[in-house]
C-alpha cells in the first residue's frame, strides 16, 4: 500500500519530466517527421544545453541569459550536422554521430569551465542556490512553467511552419524533386530545420538540467530513442486527433513524452529492474518502427480493403 | 527563347558503365515553340531535359534562356525560369501537403520565402479558379492533402504548378507516360489550353508518335545523344507515324527501337 501511494506521488514528477523530453521530442518531430532525416545529434545536444546552462549559472549569469545560450549552443551543434551532410556530402545518421562525437568533448570541456578544471563529467545545478526556472523540488510551479513553455513553443512552431518559408522547409522534406524545382534550396531548408530542432532539443536539456539539479555527460545517452517513442507514442494513440492540424500533433508528441514517463515509472513500481528500461524502450520503438514497413510488405493495400469489405458482408450491415 | 550550344554530358566516365548520353546538342527555341521531341530508348530526350533543368552539371555546353547562361546556376535557381513537370506524378507535388498549399509553394517559384503567412485570402480565391480550368472538381477539395489525388489529378495540379508563375520555358518530361489513355488525353488538353493561354514556350517529351505529331508546332527526333530530326509548320503537319518511322531509320541507319512508341 505504502509502495502504491509512492507510486501515486511519483506522478507528477514524471508527468514533468514526460513534458521536458516532450519539448525535446518536438525538435526530434521536425527532422524525423518533417525533413524525412533521421538526426542522432540530439543524444550530444541534450547535453549540450544541459551544460551551457549549468556552467552559464554557475559562472553567475542569469537563468534566462543561460537558456538562451543553450538554445543557440544547440543551434549551432545543429548547424554543423546540417554542414556534414550538406556541403559534405555524409549521410544525414553519419553526420549527427560524427557531431555527437564532437559535442561528447564539448560537454566535457564546458562543464570544466564552470569548476575550473580541464573537464567534467557532472556539474551541480540544484535550485537550492540557483534561481532555476523549474525543479523536482517545486513541482507545482514547475508544471505551471512548463505548460506556459509548451503553449508558446506550439504557438511559436505553428506559426512558422505556417510561413512560406516553414512550408518550403515541409515540402522539402516531402519531396526534393518538387522542391528544387519550385526554386527551392533544399541544403538551405534541411540545415535549417537541423539548426531549428537541435536549438529546442538544447533548450530541453537546459530545462532537464535544472530539473534535475545536475548536469552530466550521460544524460543525453539514447536521447533519440525516447524523443522518437515520444513522436511515435503520440501518433499512435492521438493521430486520428491531430490528423488535419499541425499543433494538436505537436502537443501529441508532448503527450507521447508524458505516457512514456508515466509508464517507465509504472513499471519501476511493478518491480522491473530499471537497467532493463532502456532496452525495453528500444525495442518498443523498434517495433512501432516496423509496424508501418510490414503492413506494407505483408498486406498490399488492394487486400487489405478486400478484408474490410468482407468483415462488413459478414457482419451483414453491408455489402 | 532556349538556346543549346554543343551540350555534351557523358555518364559514368571512364568506366565499364560510360555512357555518352547527349553528344553535341544544338537547339534554338523560339518565343512560344511548343516542340514536342521524341527517339528511341536512351536517345537522350530526358537527358536534355534534365541537363536544361540543371539536375546535374554538363560536361560541355551553353545553355542560354532568355539570353542568360544558366549552366552555373544551380537547379533550385533555374527554377525561377523554369517550370517542370515530371514522368512520374508522385514528383511533381507534395503528397501531405494540401492542394492549395502546394499552388501556394509554386506560387512563390522564383521568389524570397518570407515569413509572412504561406497562403492569402486573394491567393485562394484565384486558385479556386485556376483550378476550375483542370476541369477536374479539385476546386471544391483545396484543403484537401494531395496524397489522395489519383495520378492524373497530380499531373494536372503538377502542370498548374509549372505555369502557375509564367515560366520562361516549360519542361514535359513524358508527362502523360504513367496515365491510363483516357486520363492521359485530358491532360495533354490540358496541357495544350495552358501552353496556348499564357503563350509558354514548351519541350514536351513524349513516347506516343501521334502524340508529338498532334500536339505543338514543332517535332524533332533524336538518336544516340543527338537531334537527328527537326520539323515544324506545314511540313510537320504533313507528318504520319509511317513516314516518322521511315525517317528514323533513313537519318539513324538503324530500325526505330521504341516499342512503346510503336505499339501507341
């Protein structure tokens, strides 16, 4: 019983972290869902953000000077993935670990300017003597915050996906042909939408840092897996919602990162060992991944009505 | 209108797979031709297409429309001059994008993409009667996503999109291949309304000999990366499928090998 109201009481907690991986599944959203790229540079721009933030406030800058650094530390890892696949030519998987790489020595390095060694693995945060924007120690005024966030950054993405110049960063992820032949510049619109999503991711980060009270070199490790189970949670049980508009799939996605916290708590509670998550969480993804592939493969869509058709003449409602 | 001087591209060089896909073209189009160009498999017809539309980088060459050298400028900037339409109808439109937000994109071919919003109130209104032309109801389904048009409904939107900016040249690239025949006519009506409506000058590839006699003031025939054949007025007029045939083979040495050509 004890166990059950902990249980209880973990909720929220894990309905505030659902919300932060959330914001950070918006950014995976508009490469994966968007562009059509499949961008690993996130798992290194978590962190990214998270350590800009702490060492920003740690070395007595204000919090919102610190996010806004970490937002465009995000940017820019983005920006440099964008130009590996780009300019260079490298696929777009092979240019976000390769910006992964680099970042992994970035963190280290920035996290040793704020305690003054050459690197650090972790760098405190706590909002026992930060004027942290959220914390796990203030919940209620943490949730308060974070669906302000939420409101204004669908608000804001809405907004700019609805410009012509988001509609030309859609199409391009819908298709290169049309696009270049509409005039437009598809390298451009890709690093763009790179810069765009690793930029929310590292805000994300900055928010999961001061959440969490600590900075640490590990905590983006299989980022993309949780910011696409988020992606994918979401589709899954509110895309007949979100279908025909473009901010209900985004707060989807914030809802994706919610039940996947929730469920990750639930089954902690129901006695999993908890090394076991992240594996669990890669095959689940890897799963709803497959889904779409073998409806494909195994139903051709011809049959697929032909059953529909037949389930009806069964049940005799029409024929 | 279009000139090309000596345009050489060779694929693959120095290896087993070379391929020398267009050998010397020259072609001089003038201000409202509508050339309809047609030869055998691998002639080089898309190809010339595709090199005028800057897919890739030619080996060798002018390309000039409207007294410009375009061969430096990349694809996405030849698009300002030059509106497309593919073989395949899934690449010429955005498939989860609305109908309207597809004539919008085309819309703006040419232009800065600003951040002001995608789509006016006086742009929809002129949509829906540009595409009352099509023809095909699509007026009434603007918002709907384009993934659901049928293939012809896509080429028609697709052609919409290509002439919707007034393009300096048109590019068909077998654009009624992947029709059933019914489908294909109306669209190549269509395609003769907007060519003839906003006076477009236009390179229409296509496989179907009666086609590319009955459509467009002007017919050549290339073999081998080479423009072998060039007609236009009266005397393309006078054209039959026989004598084209007959044609082929006086100029090439060779049987005409298209069979889709020859079985339309």
């Amino acid at each position: 019983m004890e166990q059950f109201v902990n249980y209880l009481a973990s909720l929220p907690s894990a309905v505030a972290q659902g919300v932060i991986w959330g914001i950070m599944a918006i950014g995976v959203f508009i490469t994966y869902k968007i562009l059509d790229l499949a961008d690993l540079t996130v798992d290194g721009t978590i962190c990214t953000g998270a350590a800009v933030c702490a060492t920003m406030m740690t070395l007595g800058f204000s919090m919102p000077v610190a996010m806004l650094c970490a937002f465009v530390a995000g940017m820019l890892a983005g920006f440099l993935t964008g130009v590996f696949h780009t300019s260079m030519g490298i696929p777009a998987i092979l240019a976000g670990i390769l910006t992964q790489l680099v970042l992994w020595s970035v963190n280290l390095k920035v996290m040793g300017i704020a305690l003054d060694k050459t690197s650090a693995a972790n760098l405190p945060l706590s909002s026992r003597n930060f004027d942290t924007l959220v914390s796990m120690l203030e919940l209620e005024k943490t949730l308060v915050v974070l669906l302000i966030i939420t409101i204004v950054l669908i608000g804001v993405l809405y907004w700019f996906f609805g410009t012509e110049y988001g509609c030309s960063l859609r199409s391009t992820g819908a298709n290169l042909n049309m696009s270049r032949a509409q005039g437009i510049n598809t390298n451009v619109a890709k690093v763009v939408g790179l810069v765009l999503s690793n930029g929310i991711v590292a805000f994300a980060g900055a928010l999961l840092a001061q959440y969490q009270g600590n900075a640490d070199i590990n905590m983006g490790k299989g980022a993309i897996v949780i910011g696409l189970a988020a992606v994918i949670i979401g589709e899954a049980l509110f895309g007949w919602l979100a279908r025909h508009n473009f901010s209900l799939k985004l707060l989807s996605v914030i809802f994706g990162g919610i039940i996947y916290f929730i469920v990750y708590s639930t089954v902690i509670y129901l006695g999993l060992d908890s090394n076991y998550l992240k594996m669990l969480s890669a095959i689940v993804v890897a799963i709803f991944l497959a889904v779409p592939y073998w409806k494909g493969k195994y139903f051709s869509g011809a049959e697929h009505i032909e059953k529909r058709k037949h389930k009806k003449d069964k049940s005799g409602k029409e024929v | 209108m279009l000139k090309l001087n000596n345009v050489k591209k060779t694929f693959n060089p120095g290896t087993i797979n070379e391929k020398k896909a267009l050998c010397g073209i020259d072609l001089q189009l003038n201000p409202g031709d509508f050339v309809t160009v047609i030869g055998g498999n691998g002639a080089g017809k898309s190809t010339m297409l595709n090199a005028i539309a800057g897919v890739w980088p030619i080996d060798k060459g002018e390309i000039i429309i409207d007294g410009i050298n375009v061969v430096k400028l990349p694809e996405h900037k030849r698009a300002k001059y030059v509106g497309r339409v593919f073989q395949d109808p899934m690449m010429g439109t955005s498939a989860p994008m609305e109908i309207q937000e597809n004539l919008a994109i085309a819309a703006r071919r040419g232009q800065r993409r600003t951040l002001r919003w995608s789509i006016t109130k006086k742009e929809k209104q002129e949509f829906h009667e540009l595409l009352k032309i099509l023809g095909l109801g699509l007026e009434d389904r603007m918002t709907a996503k384009v993934g659901l048009l049928s293939g012809g409904q896509r080429q028609a939107l697709t052609l919409l999109m290509a002439t919707l900016k007034k393009p300096k040249l048109l590019l068909l690239d077998e654009h009624t291949a992947a029709l059933d025949p019914k489908t294909a006519a109306k669209v190549l009506s269509i395609t003769d309304k907007l060519i003839a409506e906003n006076n477009l000058t236009a390179l229409m590839v296509t496989h179907n000999m009666k086609d590319a006699i009955a459509h467009g003031n002007r017919l050549i025939m290339m073999n081998e990366g080479k423009i072998i054949l060039d007609v236009r007025g009266e005397e393309k007029q006078k054209l039959t499928v026989e004598s084209l045939i007959q044609k082929f083979s006086e100029t090439s040495g060779k049987e005409f090998s298209n069979d889709r050509a020859l079985l339309n």
